[in-house]
C-alpha cells in the first residue's frame, strides 16, 4: 500500500510529504478561530486535509506513475485502515509513514480509509503490455487454481473472482506496478511487511518461488480492469486460509 522500503525514494520527496501531511493533518486539532486570521480561508475538512496524500498517492489516491506509491482510491476501508494501523504499529516498516501516523487514533485512521475508499477513479492502461507464453501459463495457474499439493490457495479465492479485492478488508490485485507487486511478496517472504497474526499473505509469499513471484507479478500488472472495479461483495464462505485481518 503506502510503503517504498524497496526503491531509492528521495530524501527530499520524503521530507516534503512528511511535512504537508502533518501540516494538513494538524488542520483537525487547531482551532477554528485561527482560521480567521488567514487571508486566504482555507477549509476545515477531511478531503482537504487529505489532499497531503496526494502529493505521493496521486490526484485523489489514484497512484502515480513512478510505482514507488500504489493506488489507494477505491481500495476496501477495511484493508485501508489495516495498513494504517500496521504502519503506525510498525508492522509494515516505512519511517516517513510511521512518522504520519504515530499520533492518530483508530477512529481517525478509520476516517482516512472510508474517504479513499469511496472514491470510485477510472484506471490507466496496464503497464505490461507483453507476457511471454512460459509466464502466463504459471501465473495462470497460480491464480486460478493455486497449488494444493503446496496448500497455496487461488488468488482468486481470497481476492475475489475478478481480482478487484472483497470487501470489507481484502484488496484488489489489478491495476498496480509490476514492480510494486514484487516489492510486496519480496517484503512478505523477508518478514519486512508483516500483518495481523495469523499471517496469510505471509504463508503464501514464503511458499513462492522467486521465478512464481514473477511471473504472478508480470501477469497481474498486464491485465486491464474489468468494468466493475469495485471490491466484491463479502465473500459467503470462509477464505481457504485463516487471515488475521479478517478474524473480528
């Protein structure tokens, strides 16, 4: 989600989202009456505070086109405001993210995730446009039928048949970076990126094979969006495995 601990963001770039974010996000504790004294008002709300995140995200948390910051607009709330609390919590490492974020309540992170989720943006072309046939196969078959003598589920069982995410907390697959997605399952099999006990998506990544992380990863980022993009339904059976984020 909000993290670049693979790639050499700049110093500068950090520093000066750290810098807006707490400058807007200070907005919603000052007083009101301070607001007077400017020349120019400015509105006291949570899309204007939350116009900082734009400045990595993207206009409205669409992503932008270096790949160092994935899309947020549209995401399930429930899988938003888990990685709010993980980056606070320190169980995804980013030091620009955990500095945001130390001092904001659940019920604030909990605000943050329901405004980009309810943010319905088109999506951009795919990145990749060629996979070769070797790849494709692979990816495939890890997607649609994952490998049960590994006991490696289906993405499509967990992240919903057209891999857009199923509410209320997992993602959507599509629409991110190639390199992005490799930068996760890497950070999840090195124990860099971490969630909520039991660790699915850590089960999983730990049971791939460098040339499966990928392929997955160049398949995944090849495919255009299906006309609905938005997160599925809550699934009606259980997922295949035990997910930490969505145990209540």
């Amino acid at each position: 989600m909000f993290t670049c601990p693979r790639f050499p963001c700049s110093v500068f770039v950090r520093s000066l989202c750290v810098a807006v974010w707490c400058a807007a996000l200070s907005l919603g504790a000052t007083d009101a009456n301070a607001a007077g004294a400017l020349a120019h008002s400015v509105p006291n709300n949570l899309a204007q505070r939350m116009m900082a995140c734009t400045l990595c995200h993207g206009a409205e948390g669409r992503a932008t086109a270096s790949g160092y910051f994935p899309r947020i607009a549209g995401k399930p709330a429930g899988y938003l405001f888990n990685q709010l609390t993980h980056f606070r919590d320190g169980r995804r490492q980013n030091p620009g993210m955990a500095n945001l974020l130390d001092h904001l309540s659940d019920a604030y992170l909990r605000d943050i995730a329901e405004h980009f989720a309810a943010i319905d943006l088109p999506y951009p072309p795919p990145q990749t446009s060629r996979v070769p046939l070797e790849v494709r196969e692979r990816a495939e078959a890890l997607v649609r039928l994952g490998d049960p003598a590994r006991k490696l589920p289906a993405c499509v069982a967990c992240h919903g048949e057209r891999l857009t995410g199923v509410n209320p907390a997992v993602p959507g697959l599509l629409g991110l970076p190639r390199d992005y997605l490799i930068g996760q399952l890497g950070g999840w099999q090195t124990g860099l990126r971490l969630a909520h006990a039991p660790d699915c998506m850590g089960q999983v990544a730990k049971a791939l094979s460098p040339a499966e992380v990928g392929a997955l990863a160049t398949w995944l980022s090849a495919q255009a969006l299906p006309a609905n993009t938005r997160p599925a339904p809550p699934a009606a059976q259980a997922l295949p495995l035990r997910c930490g984020s969505e145990l209540p």
